[in-house]
C-alpha cells in the first residue's frame, strides 16, 4: 500500500504546485471575458492608414494588459481603454463601436480619439457602472444620444462633442447623474429643449452648435463655471442666471434671447461674456458700485441686439468690448477713452449706434495696439481713429441725420 500513497502524494504535489502555479499568473491574465470584447473591439474598429494603434494587439500574446497599447488592467480586468494613438499626425480610427465593450464591466474610462467612427453609440455602454470618463469627441458617430448613459452612477466626464449625433438630450443626463462635472456635446445635430431643472452639480456645460430650442432652464447649478448654448436656436429672456455666483464663461450669442440683461451678469468676475446676436432689449445696466474693475483677459461682447440707453462706466475696462450694432446714445464716457488711450482696453466697438460723441484727448495718440470702431453714429469720427473690422470698411462715417433726429424724439427706427 505504501508504494500507490506515496505515488497519491507525489501526484498531489505536482497537482497542487501546478494549480499554484496557474493561480499566479490567473493573477496577472486577462480575463477570457474582457480578452474577447477586445477581440470584438479590434473586429470593428480600424487604423486609417497612417495611424498604427493596432499593431500592438497581438492576441496569441501571453500578456495583452502589458502589451496592448492604449489599455490598462487592474487583478485581470481592463480598467481603461484609449482607442486611436491621439497623436497629431494620427488620421484615428475608422469602423463602429461594438456593443461588446460593455463587457469590459471594469472600466472606469474609455476614450476613442479623433477619427472617423461612425454609427450608434451603443446603449449597452450604460452598463460601464464604473465608468467615469466617455469621451468619444470628433467623430462620425450618428443617431441619438443614449438614455441609458443616465445610469452610469460614476460618470465625472462625458464628451461627445463634434459628431453627428440627433434627437434630443436624454433629461437623466442632466438630473440623474450625481457625480457629473463634465459634459461637452457641442456640434452635433441635437434637438429639442433642456429640461427645467438641471441638477447635477456640474462645472463644466457645453452645448454650443446644435438646434436646441426652447428657454433656458429655470434652474441650473449653482457650481457650474463655464456655460456654451452659442448658436442654437433658443429664445426667451435671460433668467435663472443671476443666481450662478461661480460663473466665469457665459456664451449664449447666436440665438434668439430677448428681454433685458440681468444686471448681475455684468461682474469682472464672469470675464468671458458673449450675449452678441439675440433679441437683448433694454439698457446695458450700471450694476451697484464696486471696487472690482475688469480687467486684463476680459471680453464682453453684447454687439447685434437692440440695446439703448447710455454706455455705463462700469464696462470701461475691458480689454474687448464689442457694443457694436444696438442702440446705444449719449456721449461715450471718460473711462472708456482712458482706458483706450492707457491701452488697457485693446478693441472697443461701438459702430452702428446712435453716440453723440467720443472724447478724443487733444495730441494724444491712440497706442497701435488698439481697435477703435465709432463709424455709423450720430457723429463724426475723430480723425485718425481706424479700427473698424474689415466687414465695416467702405460704409459712412456717420449715420443720416434724419435717423438721429428720429431717434433722439423717441421715434422707434426700423
Ligand atoms: C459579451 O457578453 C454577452 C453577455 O454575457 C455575451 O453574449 C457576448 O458574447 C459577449 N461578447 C463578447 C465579444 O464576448
Ligand atoms: C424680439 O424682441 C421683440 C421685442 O423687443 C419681440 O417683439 C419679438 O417677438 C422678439 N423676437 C423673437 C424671435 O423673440
């Protein structure tokens, strides 16, 4: 009996010591599960020629996660994965994105840099829960966003900007995603109107360059810093912004706003603001008094709306100011040709108004650096003063007459 147990044994110690052995590299192995959806992945995408992202996925490789270029693994399960080489002279990808790389359950990114990859996004990517960051910006992808991307509980980031994506926003996107401080879906083809709520706190909302419609709205978070709905199609009046005390980028020109400018937008703090080409009435305001002033980097742009009433001090130092194309009168205040003669304020337009006057500083010479437009007012240019866009050349100097008479007795001009 000795002889069969020590052979029992001995097998048993091979057996063991082999299993150690396969559970050591288990450790660092791909799973089958995730090596397959990459599989899948390569299956559906292509390198453009002249982009070699590819090349690397050799799948008799014993070690994709440290082989394979554009992913990484954590205890077997890929983690992240880039698609594309990112690199400037890389044309990216081409093909689809396939419904299998939602099987990479682990991941907490997926990045797929600039290509031509068209087609859906798959929904089944609302399975990635510890998915963080989707970007999939500058590509062909088409067809609707997703509802189901309003499940992804740990989405930080999500850019699917300058697509070809339709329809309308899905509304969890804006209220269902707790952790979300990213979202950029900028030139696409996106329809419909925002919600009215919007409540995750987000930072960072970029909407520029689709077909929106509708108001803006009522509520939008109190974090958010930088907001884009530039050329869509949205109308109504400028409410539910007075309240965004952290908000230093505003750029809702080219749309059809209209009623007044809340007051409150107008603080150095916001130093990006573009409200040119609505239907903005009303005067520009003198918010209260302050001892904040704008500054260098600042840039108000207010130009092409129907705004009247008298320029306020209070916009006198900022480095580009386009007021041109309103109904602005009154003489232009002192602080605004200091401002332009110190050089602090660089471009400042005000073509295409009703101005009775600039005070020009007799032998002082404006820097070079400076872009000061005054033609088409109830004025006469001062001498010297050519800064007007190229657009403006050729036109009069001045407004007719008649239309500053007509105007300075209230009459309305068409
Ligand atoms: C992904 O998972 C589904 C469901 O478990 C499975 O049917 C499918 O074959 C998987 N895809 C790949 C490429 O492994
Ligand atoms: C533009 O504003 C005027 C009033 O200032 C209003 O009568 C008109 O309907 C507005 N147009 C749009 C498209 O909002």
């Amino acid at each position: 009996m000795a002889k069969p147990r020590a052979l029992f044994l001995f097998l048993l110690f091979l057996l063991v010591n082999a299993c150690r052995h396969s559970h050591q590299q288990d450790q660092n192995k791909i799973s089958s599960g995730d090596l397959a959806a990459l599989a899948a992945v390569k299956e559906s995408l292509t390198d453009i020629p002249g982009s070699d992202f590819f090349t690397t996925w050799d799948f008799t490789a014993p070690d994709p996660c440290s082989t394979f270029t554009g992913i990484t693994c954590s205890v077997s399960r890929v983690t992240t994965l880039t698609l594309g080489t990112g690199l400037s002279n890389s044309r990216g990808l081409a093909g689809f994105l396939c419904p299998s790389v939602s099987n990479l359950t682990e991941l907490t990114q997926l990045v797929l840099y600039p290509g031509l990859v068209t087609g859906p996004i798959p929904p089944q990517l609302g399975l990635l829960r510890n998915l963080r960051v989707l970007s999939l910006t500058n590509n062909r992808l088409k067809g609707p966003i997703p509802s189901s991307l309003s499940s992804l509980p740990s989405l930080h980031t999500l850019d699917l900007s300058y697509n070809q994506l339709t329809g309308t926003v899905p509304s969890g996107l804006f209220t269902e995603l707790a952790q979300l401080k990213v979202m950029i879906l900028a030139s696409n083809q996106l329809s419909g109107e925002l919600p009215r709520i919007v409540s995750a706190e987000i930072l960072h909302l970029d909407l520029k360059d689709n077909s929106l419609t509708g108001t803006l709205p009522l509520r939008l978070p109190s974090t958010i810093r930088y907001l884009s709905a530039s050329n869509n199609m949205m109308w109504g009046p400028l409410n539910g912004l007075q309240s965004l005390l952290e908000l230093e980028f505003l750029d809702l020109s080219m749309n059809k706003f209209s009623g007044p400018i809340p007051s409150p937008l107008f603080r150095p703090a916001l130093y990006s603001l573009f409200l040119q080409r609505n239907n903005l009435s009303g005067g520009v305001p003198s918010p209260l008094p302050s001892s904040l002033m704008y500054g260098a980097g600042s840039i108000v742009d207010l130009s092409h709306n129907f705004l009247t009433g008298e320029l306020p001090p209070v916009l006198a130092a900022v480095e580009a100011l386009f007021l041109n194309s309103n109904r602005l009168t009154g003489r232009v205040p002192e602080e605004y040709a200091k401002n332009v003669y110190g050089g602090s304020t660089k471009t400042l337009y005000l073509q295409h108004n009703y101005i009775t006057g600039f005070p020009l500083e007799a032998g002082l010479r404006l820097p070079d650096t400076v872009s000061l437009c005054l033609t088409y007012n109830c004025m006469v240019p001062p001498v010297g003063v050519t800064g007007c866009p190229a657009a403006s050349d050729g036109q009069q100097l001045s407004r007719p007459e008649s239309q500053c008479l007509a105007f300075s007795h209230g009459r309305s001009i068409p």
